[in-house]
C-alpha cells in the first residue's frame, strides 16, 4: 500500500496545546484513500526539525508528505501556496530565535506546494468546511519544515506530493483565550482526512 507521512508538531510559544498533535495521533496507522497514514509529531526547534522531517522521509519512503501546523488565529483551514528560503520569527522551544537566515544557502529562494491545494480547498468547501488557500506560511517553523520537504523531493528529482496545511485553533485552545477562532477537534480531523482523500 502506499505510504502517506502527516506530520503534526508540539505546542509552542503561547499555545498549551497543538491540535494538529492530536490529528496526526489519531490518524497514525489508518487507511485513507489507498494511503497507509504515518502520523508523526514534530518538534519547534530551528536546528532540529528540518532534519527530523528529512530522517522521517528516508525511514518511511513515503509517497506523499502533508505536514499540519497550527495557526492561532486564522479561521479556517489553509493550504500553503509557497514556502520560503528564510527563517525568522519569533523564539522556537529552545529560545533560539532566528533573524532572517537562509534555510539552505544553495537553495532557492522558494518553492510551491505541489498538493493539490485547489481541490483541497474546493473539497472542504463541497463539505462545509470553511477553507481558503493561503499565499504565506510565515518564516517560523513550518514554513522551514514545508520548504525542508520540497527542497529534499526537488534536489532528488522525485515526483512526490509535499506541502504544508495550517489550521485553525481547537475548542479545546479557545477555551483560555477569548480571541482565537476555534473549530471542533473532530471536524479539524474530518477536514485533513478530506484533503487526503484530494491526493
Ligand atoms: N505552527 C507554527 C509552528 C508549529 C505550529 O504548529 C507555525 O505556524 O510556524
């Protein structure tokens, strides 16, 4: 069967909890869409996480990689458009905080995700979930870890589907903080399976 690595992270800065923790957990072992689901759960670490993903991909062979991140604030369900050669942004969980340096000094200065972001979005659409494509993922951690899997696929020449999904707030996260737009743990699950089923 083929092989699908979903990657989620740990929580970070002000954020107790990361739901996309809990989605790559809860999806770890299942079937979707012909794909066998590795669920992972990466780091906030500028030095290590970019390497982790890379280690993730040599043991696993995956034939596709979607990696969740949390973006408090945002409501609704993102694809990424582009990820860039640049990290920046505020402290990761060991308090480095980086200052506009390149990812990779031989790499390009960016790369598109080659998911299926437009029936991505038109799928939770047809289902009533609230999505858009977003045109920046930032500089922090996982725009490094979304340019990380592409620049790996590119530089080998392997024709594999990469890219990144940020997500909106649990209830759970909203719960201590009024101002961050939340979406029910189940339907934030729901809407990744759908996205799967889009590859
Ligand atoms: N979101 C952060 C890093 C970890 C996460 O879940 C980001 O948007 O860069």
């Amino acid at each position: 069967m083929k092989k699908l690595l979903l990657t989620g992270f740990e929580p970070f800065l002000q954020f107790p909890i990361n739901p996309t923790n809990d989605i790559a957990k809860e999806l770890n072992g299942q079937e979707i869409n012909g794909y066998e689901i590795i669920g992972e759960v990466l780091t906030v670490d500028f030095k290590k996480t970019g390497k982790q993903l890379i280690e993730l991909i040599e043991k696993h062979d995956p034939d596709a990689v979607i990696s969740l991140g949390l973006a408090g604030g945002r409501d609704r369900v993102t694809p990424e458009r582009i990820a860039i050669n640049c990290n920046e942004g505020p402290e990761d969980n060991t308090g480095y905080k980086p200052n506009g340096e390149k990812i990779t000094e031989d790499g390009p200065d960016g790369y598109f995700s080659t998911l299926p972001i437009h029936d991505i979005v038109d799928k939770l659409k047809e289902a009533e979930l609230p999505a858009n494509i977003s045109n920046t993922a930032g500089a922090y951690l996982c725009n490094n870890v979304m340019y990380h899997g592409l620049h790996y696929f590119k530089q080998r020449n392997m024709d594999r589907p990469s890219g990144f999904i940020h997500i909106p707030a649990s209830h759970k996260l909203a719960l201590e903080n009024r101002k961050l737009p939340s979406w029910s743990q189940a339907d934030l699950t729901r809407a990744i399976k759908l996205a799967i089923e889009c590859l």
